[in-house]
C-alpha cells in the first residue's frame, strides 16, 4: 500500500509539474497572439483617420464584440465565476474552449480597458480540467490538477509565483488521498514554478508577455511619511468608486436587456471618445504604464489624475458591457497615474506617490490586503512592505454601501 502511494504521489507530482509548464506555454502563446493583434490593429495599420481613429476603432470592436457574444455566449466568465467553479466543483468545463480563446483576446485587440486575467484563466482551467479527465484512471486525486492549473496560470499572468501558491494553499483540501498536506504544498509549488519559469523563458526568448513596470528607489523622507495618509485615502477613494463604477454600469446592462450588439457598441463608442481625450485611458496598461514612467513630467496634473479615475470608470464600463476580461492590470495603471498626478501636485518622491496610491487603490478593489501586498510585489520593492501594507489595508476597509457588492473580490477568491 505504502509503495502504491509513493506511486500515485510521484505520477501526480509529474502530472502536476508537466500542467504547470503547459500552462505558462499556453498563457504566454495567447498574450503572443494578442500582442500581434493589437500591433496589426493600433500599429502598422495606416491611420488615414487621424485623431477619429480610437473612436472608429473601437466602435468596429465594439460591434464585433456584440455580434460575438450574440452568437457565442458572454465568453469569458469572470475571474471570480472562473475560480468560484473550480473550488466548488473541481473542474471547468472545456467544452467551449476555443470561445473562451478568442472572446478573452477579442477586448483587449480592440483596446478594450480590461485585464487578460479572467479570459486567460478560465482557458487554462479547463485545459487542466481537460487533462485530469484524461489521468482520472490513475486516480480521483488526478482531478485536483484542475485547481493547480488555474492557480499556476495566475502565477503566470501576474509573474508572481507567491500569488499563485498562496491561491492554491488557500483553496487546498483534505481530497487528496495520495500525499501529506506539505507534499501537496511541495507539489503546488513545483507546478507554480513550472508554470513561471516557462513563461518567463519563452518571453525572454521571443518576447511578449506582461510587462509591469518595476519600481526600485523609493523614498520614506520626512515629507513623504507627512503625505503618506493623505494619498492612501485618495487611491482608497478610487478603489471604493470603482465598485460604484460597477454597480452602476451593471444596473444599465441590466436595464438594457438581451441586446449584446448595442451595449458593446455604446461601449466602444464611449471608450473611444475617452481615447481620444485622454489615450492612455484605453487597453489594459501594463504597456502604458512604461510609456507613463518615461512622459509623466511632461503631463499635467490634472490630466494624470483625470486618467486614473477615468481608467477606473472605463474599466467597469468594459466588464459590464459586453468587452469582458479583468481588472487588475486597468486598476494598477489607474493607480500609478493618480499616484504620478499627485507628485507633480506635491513636490514629492513620485514613487511614493505612486505605490500608495495604487497599493490603496488595489486594496479597495480586491478587498483582501494579504493578496493584494503579494501581487504589488510585482511592481514595489520588498522594503516598500509596511507602505503596501497599510494602504492596501485602508482600502480594503471603506465600507461600500450595502447594495454594492465587492465585484473587485474575484482577483483574489
């Protein structure tokens, strides 16, 4: 018997480690495609149409979109419908996976201001989902590769493996019939890396992926600790209106019926007109965000600040009008342009500015510090901690009225 889970264990331990480097392939191939997609779109087509382009184009998007999802479904499902399935259930269906492909990649071609996340991770599930249907005559453990996908795809969508073990600890069980929980944790942890590790080699081989920027010198001088409480309530104001933000969009998907073609359009059209005016409101920002680090001073103030509250707007205008995907990566962006906005306001180490307004602004939409310190690792310096703490902290904790539910909850459940 003992030999026979050793057995099980090393054959489950493989299976997992195999699904952990499939995942990060899978993960950076789709963002390949969408990177060309969006060259092809914004960047060697000739623009004949000058500053009426964002809006032309977004508008064709939208009307795209529209006739997709009437066609297809509303694909994909969000982060949190994503990893509430596999917790429950185990599995994610991948009967439909090739509409979950192509209706993740379809917003963000079009500029649509949402994440990759939820698209991403909802293919990646039920590939894995796909795979331990396959390996289930070996053993009923064999299905739990279901979850160390999903959570080995987020270590590679966010390029952070703590993020991604943290998930997968955090929703581990007692299923398990072959190994201890440390040999679990260990095996998680193999495939997380896994799934790391082949993203990270095959986007420095051929490049695309994400790219976040990283923030190294900060300063904690005597004027920035002064500032510090004043500009963690600005981000936490932002994090609270994006869930207003989306409780108000949705209440008008809801209002506007079954016409998927006509919200996705007065989406696009809506997000054109903000590109037109403020360009960086558009298209998920981690690309945005370097092109912001090197101009920023070259901006004003009042056109930074508007285009972190407008990204935040806009963001929750996509999810609920047809252009799905997530909002991490808008809400990052959202966060470094209040954040650039009010050191040009201040005088102060924009940096600063910068990680506590977004560490405020993430935690008032995820609404769970612990998670959200460990995905602004992405950005911020590890001596950076107690700042992270504690601006994620404060914005996790402003109440939202009681008929406002913490959409932002799902990056992180």
């Amino acid at each position: 018997m003992d030999r026979v889970r050793a057995a099980n264990t090393a054959a489950f331990a493989v299976s997992s480690v195999v699904t952990g480097v499939a995942v990060g392939a899978f993960v950076w191939a789709l963002l390949f495609v969408i990177d060309l997609g969006i060259s092809s779109i914004w960047d060697r087509v000739p623009v004949y149409l000058g500053e009426f382009y964002p809006l032309i184009m977004c508008t064709v998007g939208g009307a795209v979109i529209g006739f997709f999802v009437k066609r297809c479904g509303p694909y994909p499902e969000s982060l949190q419908t994503v990893l509430g399935k596999v917790k429950a259930d185990g599995r994610y269906g991948y009967d439909k996976i090739g509409r979950m492909s192509v209706g993740a990649a379809l917003p963000l071609i079009f500029g649509g201001s949402v994440g990759p996340e939820a698209g991403l991770t909802g293919a990646v599930a039920a590939l894995s989902t796909w795979a331990g249907d396959r390996l289930r005559r070996f053993g009923r453990g064999f299905g739990q590769l279901s979850r160390v996908g999903t959570y080995a795809a987020l270590s590679a969508i966010f390029t952070a493996p703590l993020y991604g073990l943290a998930g997968a600890v955090d929703g581990d069980g007692e299923c398990d019939p072959y190994a201890s929980k440390w040999v679990r944790w260990a095996i998680y942890a193999a495939a997380v890396g896994g799934a790391f590790g082949a993203f990270l080699l095959l986007t420095r081989m051929f490049g695309g992926g994400l790219s976040l920027p990283r923030y190294t010198d900060i300063s904690f001088g005597k004027e920035e600790l002064i500032w510090a409480v004043p500009l963690i309530l600005v981000g936490a104001v932002a994090g609270w209106l994006f869930h207003i933000f989306d409780a108000v969009f949705s209440r008008i998907s809801e209002l506007a019926g079954d016409r998927p073609v006509a919200k996705a359009v007065t989406a696009g059209v809506i997000l054109g007109l903000c590109g037109m005016a403020l360009p960086f409101v558009m298209f998920s920002g981690e690309v945005q965000a370097d092109e912001l680090n090197a101009t920023w001073a070259a901006l004003s103030a009042a056109v930074l600040v508007a285009t972190g509250f407008v990204k935040i707007a806009a963001t929750a205008l996509c999810v609920n009008m047809g252009w799905r995907g997530g909002h991490f990566f808008p809400t990052v962006f959202a966060g470094i342009s209040i954040g650039y906005g009010m050191a040009s306001v201040l005088g102060i180490d924009p940096v600063f500015c910068v990680c506590a307004v977004t560490a405020a602004v993430v935690g008032g939409v995820v609404r769970r510090p612990l998670m959200a310190v460990l995905l602004l690792f992405l950005c911020f310096p590890l001596h950076s901690v107690v700042l992270l703490a504690a601006a994620t902290f404060v914005g996790s904790k402003v109440p939202l009225p009681g008929s406002v539910k913490g959409a932002g909850q799902e990056t992180s459940e």
